[in-house]
C-alpha cells in the first residue's frame, strides 16, 4: 500500500502547480486580443505563434540533456522561470514602442522566442518533478495537478479585474450603494499605475518571479522525505 500523501508536500507540490498555469493564465488569455489592440496583423500574429511553437519543440530536447545531468530540476526550473520573466517584462516595453512606432517587430519575435524556449519546457520539469516525489502517482497526481488549472483561472481573472477596475467598482457602487468598503478600495487602486493593456505581460512577469524562488527554496531533497516520512 503506498504511503499517503503528507499535507506538508501536498501544498508545496500544489502551489508550485498554481504558479507554472498562473503565468499563461495571465498572458496567454489575453495575448490575441492585445494583439489585435495594437494592430498587429494576422500574418504577423501567425509568425510570433510560429516562433513561439518552434521553442515548444526545440526547447524540451535541450532542457532533457540538462535536467538532473548537469543541473537539479529545481535549479534548473528557477533559471527558467528568471529568463522568462525578464523576456515578459522586455516584451512589455517592445509592444508598447511597437504600439507606437511600428518599427520593431523582429525583437518581438527575439522575445518570444526567448520566452517560448524558457517557459515551455518548465510544465514537463514541474510534471517530472511530482512523479519523483509523489509517493503514488497514479493516484495522487490529479489532486495536486488541479491547482494548475486553479492558477489558469486566478491568473485570468486577476488580470481582468485590474484592466477594468474602474468599470467594476462604478458597478458595484451604482448597485449597491450600502458598500462603503468598495468606494474606499476604488480610491486606494486609484493611487497606484493607470492599468494599461501591455500589464498582461509585467503581471506574468510577477508570477514568474514568485516561480523563479520558489522551486529552488522549496523542491529539494528533503520533499522526499516529507513524502515518506524517513528523517532528513
């Protein structure tokens, strides 16, 4: 019989899975409609997609070499998620000069090249990394692999609130007058950077750099024996 599943592992393995979906729940949502926003055409549209799917292809035969022979998964999954995050916060800025030049589409297919190459192969590595630790597999894997689709959906929605935080909250005071709490937070987010449409991407960039500590301060050795309950 298999030893159960300690909670101590359980939540680690869990929050890993809700930062790796966390991040394309936030940029790949909405990437078309940005797109689209800053006229980018569908051939153009067509050509970053390509770029993106060739690292999705590539990247994984490199990174197979790498993991475990030269460096730790966890190691390896923090360098990614590092690169990734910087390539999301440059591709920010590149769209929004594109936006409003037009004249710098080759760095945004360097970018998402660079980004493809670093982020795709890490769901592989996040998967491995379970099946390693995860004392029945079979049985134990869908309950910790949920909170990536948890993440999906976090990331989306947070997102979406922060775009039209402004229509939300005049809804939510027009209809309901008697909650103060809401016209008092209205005012705080107020305060902070006027949202802009390129924030899919630096918001992504966030969830990335959580990803980036993460794997190396909490996947190691010593999950193993959380899982088997064996002395460190």
């Amino acid at each position: 019989m298999p030893a159960p599943l300690k909670w101590n592992l359980r939540w680690r393995l869990s929050f890993l899975w809700f930062l790796e979906w966390g991040i394309t729940g936030t940029v790949m949502t909405y990437l078309p409609v940005y797109l689209e926003s800053i006229r980018i055409s569908k051939t153009q549209q067509s050509h970053l997609y390509a770029v993106m799917a060739i690292g999705l292809w590539v990247a994984p035969f490199v990174v197979g070499q790498v993991a475990d022979r030269w460096l730790a998964i966890e190691k390896l999954l923090a360098i990614s998620h590092f690169i990734g995050g910087i390539s999301l916060y440059a591709l920010a800025n590149a769209m929004e000069l594109y936006n409003d030049t037009g004249a710098n589409f080759q760095s945004l297919l360097w970018l998402v090249g660079i980004f493809a190459v670093a982020y795709m192969p890490t769901v592989p590595l996040v998967s491995a990394l379970c099946f390693r630790h995860l004392p029945d597999p079979d049985g134990q894997f869908g309950k910790v692999r949920v909170w990536g689709t948890v993440g999906w959906m976090i990331g989306g929605l947070s997102l979406s609130l922060w775009l039209e935080r402004e229509s939300i909250f005049d809804w939510i005071i027009a209809n309901y007058p008697q909650w103060r709490t809401a016209e008092i937070a209205l005012e705080y987010l107020r305060t902070l950077p006027r949202p802009m449409n390129s924030d899919c991407f630096r918001m992504g960039r966030c969830w990335s750099s959580r990803s980036t500590t993460w794997p190396s301060r909490r996947c190691s050795p010593t999950w193993e024996s959380a899982a088997t309950g064996s002395p460190r």
